[in-house]
C-alpha cells in the first residue's frame, strides 16, 4: 500500500500513522534476525515501517529491499525502501529501481545521504544525484510513491532554519508526497517548523521521528551527527543517572513516550519511532499512544 494512501485515509479518520524504522546494521542483520524483529514489530500494529539504507559501503545496502519485501509480503506491513543518492550514478540509480521493483518495493524514502569520505561540499555539485531534490522526480516517474526528510531544527550543513524549509517545499515541489522528520528532544521545535513549512506552503503530511535515547554515549553521538538539541529536561537525566545505565535507559524511553503523547494531543500528522531494532522499545511507545 501506497504511504500517501495511508496518511489520505488516515486524515479521513481522524487518525495519526504509527509507523517504525528498522536498519540493516553492517550487514549484521540478517534475512531471518530481521524477520524475528519484524515479527514482534507486528504485534504492535505500525502502519508502515522503514528499512534503512547504508551508502558507501558503511552498512548492509544490499538487504534494503529484501527486508522491506519481507514485511510487506509476510507479514501485511506497508514497508518503504530507503535510498540514498550522493553515491549513485544514472546507471546504479537504474539497477536500484529495478530491484525494488522486484521486490515489490512500492514506496520509497529519498535521501541525500553522507559524503563519501574525502568528497567536499564543492565536489558533491557535480554528480548526479547531489541532493534528494534531484532524485525524487527519478523516482516518482518510475512509480513509486516517494517521501523526504525534514529538519524541525535545520540540517547539520544548513544551521538556517528558513533556508531548510525552502529546501523542503523544493521536495515537495519535485514530487514527495509525504516526510519524516530528523530525530529531536524538544517538541517546540517541532511546532514552531511545522508553522514555518505550511507558511511556506508545505501541504503533504510531516511525521514526527522520535528516537528514545539508551545511553550517554548515544545521545552524544546524535547530538553531534544530527545536530538535535539537548533540552534542560534531557541533560538532568543524563546527569541524575550518568552511573546507572539501566536506569537512564529506562528514563530515556519514558521521555520518548511523553514525547509522543504530547505530539498527539497536539495532532501530529504521523509518529515516527527510531527504534533502533528494539521491540521492548517499539511496544514501550506504542502502549503509551494507546493511553
């Protein structure tokens, strides 16, 4: 099923989508350690999931498709296909598409993804596919329903909030039909993009990602690749529980959970749980939206 379809009927409802990533970690995970995982994912009811895709060899890229078939087709789970483009040519972006056509793939997450190492800024103008902007369009002729990322507090290479929703009304315009948000900590952050993108005319639905952080060493790790911010609320817990990591985890999930309720009391278009392939995670935050 088309994830247009599902945020158009969605909407209809009255309802907000739940949806969950999933990621194939270093080629660590599996055909069938993915399959477990997405059983228990199943349990919990998403309306979709995301399958995350490694450019640059950094992950399991080639498991992509194959993972989001299998949710689709075994377990009844619209899935999308993340693709990234700074590493793609014409000729491998024309392989991609006929993989996930394969597949069965019918929805697809467009991304620009990180530079290969030792490529500038500068560089990356002169290859094929330099911004998701320009891979959309390929990818919506070819059929598929495709979604973009959105930034509530600007991209790591783009600390100008205006200029990113510009940015995203450019997606928009060249073919996305819906976006999933970077991970963030303070929801306002979140209000305050979502009046700047329909001030820009944004009309496709925005779900909101929300990650629950596990541990010290991953939030400061995500602060710093993703350029999230680290509200007062977030820094006590990280200092109440700095010698007990169970505790923080616990925490962590608990804030994450708080999150979304708020963001649905305050009728988010759509929720979306960084997982991180943990289904006691997953079940944690969909218990608290059932509230």
């Amino acid at each position: 099923m088309r994830i247009d379809q599902i945020f158009a009927d969605a909407r209809t409802a009255g309802a907000q989508p739940v949806s969950f990533e999933m990621f194939p970690p270093k080629g660590e995970l599996t055909l069938e350690r993915a399959r477990e995982v997405a059983a228990q994912f199943a349990t919990d009811g998403p309306d979709f999931i995301s399958v995350t895709y490694s450019a640059g060899g950094s992950g399991n890229s080639d498991a992509t498709a194959r993972i989001a078939s299998m949710i689709s087709t075994e377990f009844g789970i619209p899935s999308v296909a993340h693709l990234t483009c700074i590493s793609l040519t014409h000729d491998t972006l024309a392989e991609k598409i006929s993989e996930f056509r394969a597949a069965g793939v019918e929805n697809v997450l467009a991304l620009r993804g990180d530079l290969p190492a030792g490529m500038s800024e500068a560089e990356a103008g002169d290859i094929a596919f330099p911004y998701a902007k320009d891979l959309i369009p390929a990818l919506v002729d070819a059929g598929f329903c495709v979604g973009g990322a959105a930034y509530p507090e600007g991209h790591l290479t783009c600390d100008d909030l205006p200029t990113s929703v510009k940015h995203l009304k450019q997606k928009q315009d060249a073919g996305a039909g819906f976006f999933v948000t970077q991970l963030f900590f303070d929801n306002d952050y979140f209000y305050r993009f979502l009046e700047l993108a329909d001030a820009a005319g944004i009309t496709v639905p925005i779900t909101a990602g929300i990650m629950p952080f596990m541990s010290k060493q991953q939030i400061t790790r995500m602060v710093f690749t993703c350029a999230a911010s680290l509200p007062s609320p977030v820094i006590k817990i990280l200092a109440r529980y700095e010698d007990d990591p169970e505790s923080l985890r616990q925490a962590g999930i608990e804030y994450a959970c708080r999150q979304l309720e708020d963001l649905k009391a305050h009728g988010a278009e759509g929720l979306h749980v960084y997982t991180m392939n943990r289904p006691d995670v997953a079940r944690a935050c969909m218990s608290a939206l059932r509230i």
